[in-house]
C-alpha cells in the first residue's frame, strides 16, 4: 500500500514535492486556498492573453533543475525569454545588459509546473484551518470540510501561515521565521497606445515601484495591446495594503510616464495584491524544516533564500525528508 501524503500549498515548492513523490510512487494530494495553482508563478487572463503578475521568469543556476528546465523546454512549457534590460536610478534610465538566461513558461508562467497532474489530485477553493496527528493527519477545513488518514504532511505555505498551524508541534514552529516573507502590490496595464522604447524590462531604484516589464514582449504573450506588469516595492506595499486598484493604476501609469518620458494612457489594467511575497534578504534561509514529532515537512522558496528555482528545489529536498521520515 502506498503512502499517502497531504500537500498544503500548491505553489511552486507544492508542486514540486508532490512530482517527486508521484514519481517514488507515493499517492499525493494537494489543498490550496486559492482557485489556481502555481501559487506566485500563476498568471492571469486579461488583455486577451495571459498576464504574469507574480514571479516574472526565472534562472538557472543548479544541475538539477537546469536537467528538469531542458525537459521542459523539449516538451515546449518553457523558453527563454530575452529581455532588454535597462535600470532607472535618479531620474535616470539607461541600458543594463548581462548575460543571464531568463526563462518563462509558456504560454503562461504556471504551464510548467503543474504539467501532467491529473485535476483529481487537487482540492482548490480550500483553506485549511487545523491540522491534527493521531496514528494518520487529519486536516479540518475553513468551510467545515474533513480529510482524514494522510501518512505524511506537507505544508508548502508562507511561513507565517505554516506556523499557524503547527499547534502540535511546538518545536517546529518555532523554527519557522514568521516574518520572511515582505508584501507586493502588482499591476498590470495595458496601454492605448504602446512604449516606442527598447527597453522591456526595468529594474528601478529610489521609487514606489521596483520592477517593470513588458509582459507582452514575452514569448507566447500574444496581445491585442501592449501591456507592462509593475511590482512595488515592499516598503511601498506594506504601508498601501489597503490601496485600491484605481489607485495603484493611476500610481503605476505615473510611475511609466515618469520611465519613459512619455504620458503613458491606459486602457486597462488588473490588480494583484501579494501578502507574502519578498523574501527578506536581511533573514537567514532556515532550509527545509523537518519536525522530530511527527511525519511532518515545511517547505517554501523561503526556505532556500526566495527565487523561483529555489522553490522547486525545496521541493524535491522536502519529498525526499517525506520519503524518510
């Protein structure tokens, strides 16, 4: 008989244990608040196409997961995506080039992650409230809905809401650093008319917002219109949480027109408020965090130092501790 394992949180890191797990023939089933999955990686529809308003690309730096991205981009859910870097500092933009590789999936940035899982394996909409251990989890939903009889646990969440539901297991939960991850307010818009401007993507400094790209200019972002994604910074989202979306897209088309030297109008745009975002750079990565109690791992691109590769290297390193606890 298999082991049976509960994954709470279907972001990247989610995905990846439970691949992993799939794959040692283990039986795998994810729960996830939200109504996508991918978590941070998911991409929306709007502008006739899809829209990344959370993780922009990713990069490739360990042999494991370069192995998985080759495959990916064989099986056609991922491609490079060349980008025109530039960086804005003190009212100035100007170009900044390197050679990094930069990937996206395709034709949105979630394709990869979740390919080749059946849609049974996943209940969505689903806020896990409690979990308890007694020979087997047990875990309670917000919504009053019960799924018993897991033999390992997985909570593949922020940190601040791991450790809000490790009540048995005090030890662990105090190993989870609560305040790692930093809020983002995204917005994308889509503009009237577009940028004339080489630039399609902007690291700024000294402003509200931190990021800027075309999403249009990426491959397999077919669009009726040019439309670019702006994050916020941390500091900025944590002091606007409550900000509406007129609001950070009137802030947001001020902040292009200021880039560009060109009033930018807009035609549409769509909001994406993150709670736990950023990884603090100032925090120590703490790892995967297995508990001494209980079959029970918490993992996280958190748990590494942030990045999407992380992610799904806390992933495999989580279903492995899952394999031998």
């Amino acid at each position: 008989m298999s082991m049976r394992v509960a994954i709470v949180g279907a972001g990247v890191a989610g995905l990846s244990c439970g691949q992993a797990l799939l794959s040692a023939g283990a039986e795998v089933h994810w729960f996830d608040k939200s109504r996508a999955t991918a978590g941070r990686a998911s991409a929306k529809r709007a502008f006739g196409s899809h829209v990344d308003l959370g993780a922009q690309y990713f990069t490739v730096r360990q042999l494991a997961f370069r192995q998985q991205v080759e495959l990916w981009e064989q099986q056609q859910l991922v491609a490079p995506w060349s980008a025109k870097l530039y960086s804005f500092s003190e009212g100035h933009l100007q170009q900044s080039a390197d050679d990094i590789k930069r990937y996206v999936g395709l034709p949105a940035m979630h394709s990869p992650w979740r390919a080749g899982i059946s849609e049974q394996a996943f209940t969505l909409n689903c806020r896990i409230q409690s979990i308890s251990y007694q020979q087997g989890w047990q875990l309670q939903a917000e919504d009053g809905r019960c799924f018993a009889d897991f033999d390992a646990l997985v909570l593949a969440l922020p940190p601040a809401q791991a450790s809000a539901l490790l009540t048995q297991d005090e030890a662990l939960r105090q190993q989870v650093p609560i305040s790692m991850l930093q809020p983002c307010q995204a917005i994308a818009l889509a503009l009237s008319e577009p940028i004339a401007h080489p630039a399609t993507a902007v690291f700024v400094k000294d402003r509200p917002v931190s990021w800027v790209a075309c999403d249009s200019d990426k491959p397999g972002r077919q669009s009726n219109s040019q439309h670019w994604v702006l994050h916020f910074t941390p500091e900025f989202s944590q002091q606007h949480l409550a900000a509406t979306a007129d609001e950070l897209s009137l802030l947001a088309q001020a902040e292009l027109s200021l880039l560009f030297q060109k009033d930018v109008q807009l035609a549409q745009s769509v909001h994406q408020r993150w709670l736990y975002a950023i990884v603090d750079a100032g925090q120590p990565a703490p790892g995967v965090l297995i508990s001494r109690r209980f079959p029970c791992v918490v993992t996280g691109d958190w748990c590494l130092g942030g990045r999407v590769e992380n992610a799904w290297l806390a992933g495999q390193q989580a279903a492995k501790a899952v394999l031998h606890v």
